[in-house]
C-alpha cells in the first residue's frame, strides 16, 4: 500500500514539473526580453540619479584642487579642502573619474552643503551616458538575442512536429 502512495506522489510530481518546464519554455522569450527591459531601466534610473547629483552640486557649487588618493576600478577616492579648510575624502570617491591615476592632483566640484557630492570639473553625467547606453545595449543583446533564438527554435521544432 505504501509503495502505491509513493508511486502516485512520483507521477504527480513529474506531472507537476512537466507542466512548469512546459510553462518556463512557453514564457521564456518573454522573460529575457523582461529581463532585457529591466537592465535599461535600471540604466535609465542611474543616469537620472547622476543628474540629480549634478544638480545638487551646480546648485551649491564650491570648487576644489584635489589630490587623488585610489584610482582603484569600483571607485577613485580623493582629498581635498572645503571651505573650512576641513580635509573631506568622500566615501563613494568621486564621479566621473575616467583617465585619473593615484597620486595625480586634479580640479574638482563639490556640493558645499554636502561635500560627499564631488566630480571631476568640468564633467557631468553627459560624461557617463555612452557607458549606460552600451551596457542598455548589452543587454538587449544578450537578452534580446536569447530571446529571439528560443523563439527560432520553438518554431523549428513546431515545424518538424507538423511534418
């Protein structure tokens, strides 16, 4: 008896999942192209933001020589002096820091209400916009290009069934 109970629950199971394997592999196209949507909204929130950085600064602007301390990949950190003659290393680093070396000094804008807020001078989220635009297309790329090749595929196989 216990052997029929445990039959019954393996075929349901494998029913189960043959139903959600058929399920994933009819959304799948959807889902990359979801997915490939998703990656250029997020590079459209990211510009926006730097935007919004760059509107605090213009709004509050104090400029700066500053010293780079790390021209490290994720970040470049650098020192410089506000108003106060308070040393301020910004924790995020600076933005838009492309071609900056340690130990190079460089001009700088700053939020003077909040000095965490620096970029490089004359720079701006404009500087940044080519970057999102090739990583928004990468992902269609990737995404996109997947999602088209299941649907050949999809259509293939219906094809080679109706024949």
């Amino acid at each position: 008896m216990a052997g029929g109970v445990a039959a019954e629950v393996v075929v349901e199971a494998g029913r189960t999942a043959r139903a959600f394997g058929v399920t994933v592999l009819r959304t799948l196209p959807q889902v990359l192209v979801g997915f490939a949507v998703l990656v250029t909204a997020l590079c459209a929130v990211a510009f926006a933001g730097s935007l919004a950085d760059d509107l605090a600064i213009d709004r509050d602007r104090g400029t700066a020589t500053a010293e780079v301390l790390d021209a490290g990949f994720g970040r470049t950190l650098v020192r410089f002096p506000v108003a106060d003659g308070q040393l301020e290393v910004p924790e995020r680093g600076v933005y838009y820091p492309r071609g900056l070396q340690t130990g190079a000094t460089v001009e700088v804008e700053y939020a003077r209400s909040e000095p965490d807020l620096v970029r490089v001078a004359g720079r701006t989220a404009w500087a940044g916009l080519p970057l999102l635009l090739a990583f928004a297309a990468g992902g269609w790329l990737v995404f996109g290009g997947a999602s088209a090749l299941v649907r050949r595929r999809r259509r293939r196989g219906q094809s080679a069934h109706q024949e």
